[in-house]
C-alpha cells in the first residue's frame, strides 16, 4: 500500500472485517484508524447491516453484536457518506458483470479519484479495469 495514502474509499467487505474476525481484519482496523478520510457511498450501512444480519443468522454473532456492529460501522469519525452516479454505476455493474452494490463503491472511487480498498476478489478483479483498487492483502 503507499505509505502516503491518506483517504480512499473503503467497499462494505472492509468494514466486516473491521468489526468481525475476519482473515483481513487487522489490516481493516488499521486502515480505519490511519486514513484522513474514508469514503463510501449511501449504501454501505445497508450493505454493512445485511452481511452483520446473514452471521447472526448463521450463529456466528448475536444478535446484540450484530445491532451494536451495525451502530458502530456509522460512527467511525472519519467515514463520509459520499453521492454518486447511480446512473453510471449501472453502465458500470452491466460493463463489469458485477453487483450494483460493487459497481457503486467502484464508481465513487471514479469520481473521487481516489483508490477502492476492498477484500472482496470479484470487485477487485472487476474494478481494477476502471479505477485503482487495493486489495487487503496489499497493505
């Protein structure tokens, strides 16, 4: 990862592994506390809260993690809920072969400029034809 990165925007796959014991997760805990400013389109909290729903239903969080890791995942103080092109991101998702939902967080890094940091492989490998992406098992 470069040592100067200082925003990006950070994919739904992150913050999990942020909140969660994941196979990247001190890598997103890191990242979290390092960036000036992450950024992430309006789904993420939707998109954040049905992965934290689908592990509750699974067994492996409570379902007081799962409302308390949802709560959190909007508080983190340096995350900014960023618009974009939705119109874009569904020439993109179509382009791609990819979710909207991965679509949009590829866009907004578009627009913003900035790198897409994910840990999810089929966005990295979609995304990286239009943007720059980083992978978790970059940094």
């Amino acid at each position: 990862m470069k040592a100067d990165l200082r925003e990006a925007v950070l994919d739904a796959s992150i913050f999990i592994q942020a909140f969660v014991k994941e196979q990247y997760s001190e890598k997103a805990l890191k990242l979290l506390g390092s960036l000036k400013t992450i950024y992430a389109p309006p789904l993420l909290p939707y998109e954040a809260g049905n992965t934290l729903i689908i592990l509750n239903r699974r067994g492996l969080i409570s379902r007081e993690d799962a409302l308390t890791l949802s709560s959190m995942i909007l508080r983190v103080p340096n995350l900014e809920i960023r618009e974009h092109s939705v119109e874009e991101a569904v020439k993109l998702a179509l382009k791609l072969h990819l979710t909207l939902y991965d679509a949009s967080y590829i866009q907004l890094s578009k627009e913003l400029r900035l790198p897409l940091i994910t840990a999810d492989n089929t966005q990295y490998e979609g995304g990286k034809r239009e943007t720059e992406v980083i992978h978790a098992r970059e940094i």
